[in-house]
C-alpha cells in the first residue's frame, strides 16, 4: 500500500484539517503595545481561553508563533468526550472522591460548554453527538472497564456496559458513554478567532514570545522580532510552557507522538467514536467531508524520539484499518504530538503558588477538546473571581503521588 500524500506543510504531511480551511491572515506585532492579558499560543486552548475572557471589558492580545490552530489542535483526532480512555476509577482509587467529581463534573460541562458556543455562534464545524467507547480484547482488562462503568456512573456519567462493538474486533467487553461528540477542530477554532478579533481580542500570527521577564508587578513579554509588550496578566497556553525560570516544567512533561491515517473504505461507518483499553491505542472516528466518509485511525503513540520509522507506525494502523474494513484510499496521514504529565492529570492554574498574575494550560493526555475547554473556563475563574470548582484537581503546583511513576512527587516550584 502506498500512501497519497495530498500536500506538504512544513516538510510534515497536511492534516485533513488543515487542508479543508482557509488560512487565516492576521497581522504579526510591529509596535511595542500595552495590554491587560497576554496570552501565548494560538491553538484551542488559547483560543477559548480568549472568547471566555473576551465578554470582559479587557484589553487582551493572542501571539501566535505561526498560524493559528496549525499546532497539535490541527493534528489532532477531535473527539469531544470526558471518556478519557481509564481514568475515574483510577483518578478515585488514587486522590479520592471529591477530586474524581472535579474532574468529571468540569469535562461533562466542557461537551456542554462547546455545544453551547457552537450553537449560540451558529458554528459551522460538523458538530455531531456520537457514543463513546473503551472497548478490552484482554480478559484482563474486562474488570477495569466493570471498574470504570461504576466510578462514571457514581460521579454523574450516562456510561453503561456493552458486549459489542460494531465492528469485527474480539473484545471482552466496551465502556460506552452516550451524548459525545465530535467535529471539525479547526472550522470551530477559527470561528472562534473571528467572533473574538471582531469583539476586540488582537490575534498576532507569526510573533513567537521569546522572553519572559517580571518588571513592577508587570510582565515584559519579547517577540522573535524585538518587539516589548507590557502585560498585567500572562497565560501561557502554548503546549509546552517553554518559560523555565519558575515551575520545572520541563522535568514534569513528557511529550508522546501519535499517527493518524484517514481512509477511504468500502463500507459505511457505523458512527461512534471508539478507542481500545490496551497498548498500543487503536483509535476510531469518522469524518463527513464533501468527497465523501473519511474514517480516522489513530494510534501507535510513543514517547517522542523513541519512535520507530515513522512509515512503521504508519503500516501499523493499516494493517488494523484492513482487518476491519476494505480501504479503497488513504488520502490524508499524519502524526502529532501532545503533552503529558506524571499523574495522568494536566497542569491548569498558576504557574505556580507564587505567580498570581503568569497562569499555564498544559499536559492536556490526548485528551486536550475538553480539557482545553476546561482551561478556558479555570482561567477564566481564576483570573475574574480569584477561584475554580475545579482548580485542585488541575492545580500546577499540587502536592500529589503520581500514580503513573509510583514515586512520592512533591512540587515547590
Ligand atoms: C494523535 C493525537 C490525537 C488526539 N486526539 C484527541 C481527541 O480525539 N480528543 C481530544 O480531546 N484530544 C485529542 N488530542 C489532544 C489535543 O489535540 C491537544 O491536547 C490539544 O490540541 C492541545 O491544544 P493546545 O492549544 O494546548 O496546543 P496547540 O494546538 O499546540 O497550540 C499551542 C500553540 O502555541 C504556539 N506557540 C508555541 N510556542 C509559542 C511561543 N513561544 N510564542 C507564541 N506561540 C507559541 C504554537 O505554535 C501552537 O499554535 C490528541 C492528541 C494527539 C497527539
């Protein structure tokens, strides 16, 4: 089988995503500016973190190293699900109830949330509501699903157990959570960007931040191209936080590549979104396109720079895709990176117990359309009535055992 490459971006295969938009054209920063709120990176956390804070009467400016949304927002698989594979029974076993509703309660309202903005925006995007599943094929695996059916439904999840999946896969058994969704990641973070650059929200592209500095109780932002901005507040929302002076981001992130092929089949997809509870991920959607049903397979993620050749990964998800279905084409493939953390738990809040004024959304677990959405709503709490429902079980500085190391994590940063 060979692959179509449809086009190049940056030496890396176009995502379908990508390909099917038109490219925004905001301006870069010439002039040093003044401004309330910085915010850095334009991808789907930045964005929404934005349109939350847009109703203020603030004075607030995106910078954006490229384009926006053409990070791993514009890679991404774009299911909208608190299914987060595993995670409420282990998040409940590990830190207890209380933190486990946390973090149910914010990721079923951030499916609520988008569905809202979609539809009070009239948002073109694809917005379907799908099913979610976590199916096992090892009998080991059976009891965390029984587990994870329990702890969801305990904490106010619509989840259920189910014996089949639509497809020709043995399993054991399927985690299945009704009223997800899906849609297209870009049409709705670009949507976005116009409805809050119209509101007053100044989107620089092609102005990377390459210096931070505190100056009386202000920031001092720097571009690439030495351009000051004065800030009051600092959101860094560029995946990785790259300012290292505070926090030790960099010894508690680890980024991990995933692979995406989108395939032509002879069959019809029988909707919903699917992924399955062992190593390596094999992930499914389907996507409505004008030339017809593309289905998305994703998987055979790695930690960054311990990957095989990449048309390895690549064989690795056609071979899964041929089992299932007779693919006439693959016109689109690509990979993407995400963010991940020691606990399982992404970093949401102050940068650290002593920035009140520098705030991060990071180490979103390839789980970053609701978590992103959550961050948009944490910051916005945090920033307008100085706390968040939801900020302990996010919160960047939490004294916490990650559960995924088994070591005793305390951070003072
Ligand atoms: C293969 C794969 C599949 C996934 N599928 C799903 C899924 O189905 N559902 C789900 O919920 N999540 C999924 N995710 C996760 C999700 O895609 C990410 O968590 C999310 O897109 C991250 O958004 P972000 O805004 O934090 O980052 P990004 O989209 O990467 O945005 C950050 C932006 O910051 C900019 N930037 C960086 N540094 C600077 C700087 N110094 N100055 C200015 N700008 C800067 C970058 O250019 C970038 O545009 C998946 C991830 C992977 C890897």
């Amino acid at each position: 089988m060979t692959f179509s490459r449809k086009k190049v971006f940056d030496n890396l295969p176009i995502s379908y995503w990508i390909d099917s938009i038109t490219p925004s054209t905001y301006p870069s920063l010439e002039d040093n500016i003044k401004i309330d709120i910085a915010i850095i990176g334009g991808g789907l956390a930045g964005i929404q973190i934005a349109y939350q804070l847009s109703k203020e009467n603030l004075n607030i400016a995106i910078f954006e190293a490229n384009n926006i949304g053409h990070g791993a927002s514009g890679y991404t698989t774009a299911k909208i699900t608190s299914q987060h594979n595993i995670i409420y029974s282990k998040i409940r076993e590990q830190l207890g109830e209380e933190l486990a509703q946390q973090y149910a309660s914010a990721n079923e309202i951030a499916i609520h949330e988008i569905k809202r903005i979609v539809e009070e925006n009239n948002i073109e995007c694809d917005y379907t509501t799908q099913s979610s599943y976590v199916y096992a094929q090892e009998e080991k695996n059976l009891q965390k699903i029984h587990d994870e059916v329990k702890a969801a439904t305990s904490l106010g999840i619509e989840a259920s157990f189910v014996e089949d999946i639509p497809f020709p896969i043995a399993i054991k058994g399927a985690l299945r959570f009704d009223n997800q969704s899906q849609f297209h990641p870009l049409k709705y973070l670009t949507s976005l960007a116009k409805i809050i650059s119209e509101k007053g929200v100044n989107i620089y592209e092609k102005t990377r931040i390459i210096d931070v500095e505190e100056e009386n109780n202000n920031y001092i932002l720097t571009t690439n191209n030495g351009k000051k901005i004065r800030a009051e507040k600092v959101i860094i929302s560029s995946h990785y936080p790259f300012y290292n002076k505070h926090g030790l981001y960099f010894s508690r992130i680890y980024a991990s590549r995933a692979y995406i092929i989108a395939i032509k089949a002879k069959e019809k997809y029988p909707g919903g979104m699917y992924i399955n509870a062992e190593e390596p991920a094999r992930s499914l959607r389907y996507v409505n396109t004008p030339s017809g049903e593309l289905i998305l397979v994703v998987g055979d993620e790695h930690k960054t720079g311990q990957g095989e050749d990449m048309n390895k990964h690549y064989n690795a998800l056609i071979d899964f895709a041929k089992d299932i279905f007779t693919i006439e084409d693959i016109p689109y493939r690509w990979s993407t990176q995400d963010c991940m953390t020691l606990d399982d738990l992404p970093y949401i809040g102050y940068y650290t117990a002593n920035t009140p004024n520098l705030l991060v959304a990071t180490g979103f677990q390839k789980w970053g359309m609701t978590n992103s959405t959550v961050a948009s709503i944490i910051l916005k709490d945090l920033i307008l009535k100085g706390n968040s429902p939801w900020q302990d079980v996010y919160n960047p500085s939490r004294k916490t055992i990650a559960a995924s190391t088994k070591k005793i994590y305390y951070c003072k940063c």
